[in-house]
C-alpha cells in the first residue's frame, strides 16, 4: 500500500537526487572531459558527434527541471531513454560500475529510478509554472 502523506516527499527526494546527478554528469562532460573530449568519445563509440551536444544538454536542462519539479513526466521519459543509452554504452564494461570504463548495474538502476519518478510526477515542493501547467496539465 502506498503511504499517502509521504508519497510525495518520495518522489521529491528521489527528483533531488536524480536531478542533481544529471547536473553533475552534464558539467563533467562541458568541464572535466571538455565538449570536444566527450564528442570525440561518442564518436569512438560509433555515435555521430552531435549526439554528445544533445546529452550534455539533456542531463543540464533536464537536470535543472527535475530539481525544480518543472514537467517531471515529461522530462523523465527522454531522461530515461538517455540513460537506457548509457546502459547500452556500458554494455561491454560488464556488470560492476567499477570495471573499467564503469559497468552497466548503476546506469540500469538509473533508467529504473528515473522511470519510477515519471510515473510520480513532481511531488513535493514543485516550482508552479502556470503556463506549463496550463499546457501540460496532469503531466506538468
């Protein structure tokens, strides 16, 4: 049974964490590993170049509107199908994260966790926006 009163300060904790992971992810990659390091990565991996500006984007933006609570729903679906790339990228590394070049276990749990936050929604202390409320409606 889902506990009612607490539902959704789960689902706030679980965007926090998950939206701040993306953050982090998103500035690594501009910051650590430089915009021409993770593109020549995707491309070493057998992916067209662009795909790398798309996923920093993706895990900054999208990033940013979890922890807002800004159209979770929507969000989490492109999230999750980012991370089920990930999952694929790792593939070959094996099951643990810490194998070289990380495992695919983390990035699995992840796509699932991210999943879970979408059929939530935003929770507790979502930052109201009433155009998108308007236009999204139940899934803003």
């Amino acid at each position: 049974m889902i506990e009612q009163k607490t539902a959704a300060y789960a689902a706030l904790l679980l965007r926090l964490i998950s939206g701040g992971l993306f953050v982090a992810h998103g500035l690594t990659k501009v910051f650590v590993f430089t915009i021409p390091g993770t593109v020549g990565y995707f491309e070493s991996l057998g992916l067209p170049g662009f795909i790398a500006y798309f996923t920093i984007v993706a895990e900054l933006f999208g990033g940013l509107a979890l922890i807002l609570g800004v159209a979770t729903r929507w969000v989490s679906v492109p999230l999750v199908a980012l991370l089920l790339g990930v999952v694929w990228a790792h593939s070959g590394n094996g099951w643990g994260f810490t194998n070289a070049g990380g495992g695919w276990e983390f990035p699995l749990f992840w796509a699932v966790a991210q999943a879970a936050i979408g059929l939530l929604g935003n929770g507790a202390l979502a930052l109201k926006i009433p155009v998108a409320n308007k236009l999204l409606g139940q899934y803003a």
